[in-house]
C-alpha cells in the first residue's frame, strides 16, 4: 500500500513536466489554479482579526476587519484583479493581490441617527495590503513591510479539525454530504466539457499514528463515497512526515488516480485531476449541495 501511494504521488508530481510540453501555458493554469475560496478567513491565533473576502470573474473584494490601537472597531476595505504567481520551473502555483487598504469615515449612520451630523463620508489609504494564495483554503498575508501572516478560511455548521497536529492551524472541512461534480477534458489541442456527476460522501475516520518515523503517513482521514458516482470507492488522504509533496488525497479510479490537493479543499468545493495516458487531464470540480 506505502509504495502504491508514493507511486501516485510521484505520478502527479510529474503532470506538470509531462504537459509543459504537451499543454499551453494558459490551459495548465486554467487546470491547476482554482480561485481562493469565499468568505470569512482568519489567521487562528487569538488576535480577533479577520477578512471577508469574495472573489467574482477573477476580481477579489474584501475587508479586513480589527482594532486600532485606542481599541475602536475598524474596518479597511482592499479589491483588485488576482495575479498569477509564477514559480521558478515558469508554471502558475497560486494567487496574488496587491491592493490599498482603504478607510471611509462617516459612511452612513446606521444605530441612533435621530442626532446624528450628516456629513459627506471620507475615504483614505491608510496601507497596503498583499494577500498570497498557494491554494483555495491557504494564504499569506502582509501589511506594509510587516512579514506574512498565514491565514484560513473560518469554517463553521460545518467541523472541520487540524489535520496536522504538528501544524495545528491547517485544518481539513468535514467532506461528509452531497455534492455535484463537473468535468472538463483538457487535451493536447483542446477542452471541452465532459460529464456531471452526483455522490454522496459518508462519515469521515481518522487514524493516528503517532509512532511514524520519518517520511512514514502520522495521520490518515479516509472518506468513503457511500452513494452516486463512484459508489465504493473513497478519498484518502495521508500526511507524511518530512516530505512536503505528502499533502495530498488521492482516489483511485479504474486504471487511473485522482489527486487532490489539502490546501484545495475547503468546506463547499474541491477539485480532482486524474492524467491519462493520452496526456489528457480530466479536472471535476465538486460543490457541496444545500451548503451554501
């Protein structure tokens, strides 16, 4: 089984070699870069700080919301296009957002107006916001010069749980429900859209192994596809010691795996890619119905 699952890993660490070649610049970034995920994310450290955040066509607009130092609520405002982060092999592997922080005062009276001055509101740059993304539950961000910041998204109705208890800030949402799934073919001239698909996902089990060696999985988290599409199979994710590759889930279907990466997975979408051997890629994005 340990050398099955390291085969895979390493046959999904090669797609990007294979189809650099194989596939444009603009259809590998169109597989492997999902959007960050929408909503409430925050940095799970106490601080009582945290973003809202919304993206639409590849625009993000969101708030980062806290304090000032006198302890007032304050709420900055950022939005800008997404940028492609290009890493050294010259493959896209996440998101950037560059943007001003911006303050209004006097927006609008919403709580005891009877007396209150109207005044023409007021909007100011007050920073300057930079917001990382290496997945669409994962995410750095900075403020000015200050160093990066991780974050994640706020998962609630929902229990999501550390999945690494030697990072106890990464979390993994409960998988369990319904969800629909839809597929794009991408091949070595074209895409085109492929079929839709509906499964029902049971009750996560969690295995620890806290004796692992190293490069050994310490924790395993299967998820077995009880009804629909791919009845009888499950996800399976393990995290290793020591091997940053590690973290991904894997699902194996007939001849082929599907791979899915942890920080892709959030509490309403994740996505799979499976690679043939017609240096096709198939990619399913899978939504949580009657979630959100």
């Amino acid at each position: 089984m340990k050398r099955s699952w390291r085969n895979s890993i390493s046959m999904l660490l090669l797609l990007g070699c294979i189809h650099e070649t194989a596939l444009s610049q603009q259809s590998l970034d169109f597989l492997f870069n999902p959007y960050p995920e929408t909503g409430a994310w925050d940095a799970k450290d106490s601080s009582r700080t945290g973003f809202f955040m919304e993206v639409q066509n590849g625009i993000m607009a969101g708030a980062y919301f806290g304090a000032d130092a006198a302890g007032d609520n304050v709420w900055l405002i950022f939005s800008g296009q997404l940028q492609p982060v290009i890493g050294d092999d010259g493959l896209q592997n996440g998101w950037l957002l560059e943007s001003p922080l911006r303050q209004t005062t006097a927006a609008g009276c919403i709580l005891n107006c009877a007396e209150a001055d109207m005044v023409d509101p007021v909007t100011d740059e007050v920073a300057q916001i930079t917001l990382t993304f290496s997945g669409r539950s994962q995410a750095t961000f900075s403020i000015d010069d200050s160093e990066p910041t991780n974050i994640y998204p706020a998962y609630w109705g929902n229990p999501a749980f550390a999945f690494d208890p030697e990072q106890p800030n990464l979390f993994l949402p409960n998988l369990t429900g319904t969800w629909v799934g839809v597929s794009t073919m991408q091949g070595r001239f074209d895409a085109f859209d492929s079929d839709i698909f509906i499964m029902e996902i049971g009750e996560r089990q969690v295995t620890n192994f806290p004796d692992a060696a190293d490069e050994e999985a310490f924790l395993e988290v299967l998820y077995p596809i009880i009804k629909g599409s791919f009845s009888g199979l499950d996800i399976l994710c393990r995290y290793f010691r020591n091997i940053d590759t590690a973290s991904l889930c894997l699902v194996p279907i007939s001849m082929d795996i599907a791979g899915i990466r942890i920080n892709d997975i959030s509490d309403s979408r994740f996505t799979w890619l499976v690679s043939d051997d017609t240096l096709t890629l198939t990619r399913t994005d899978f939504f949580r119905l009657n979630y959100d």
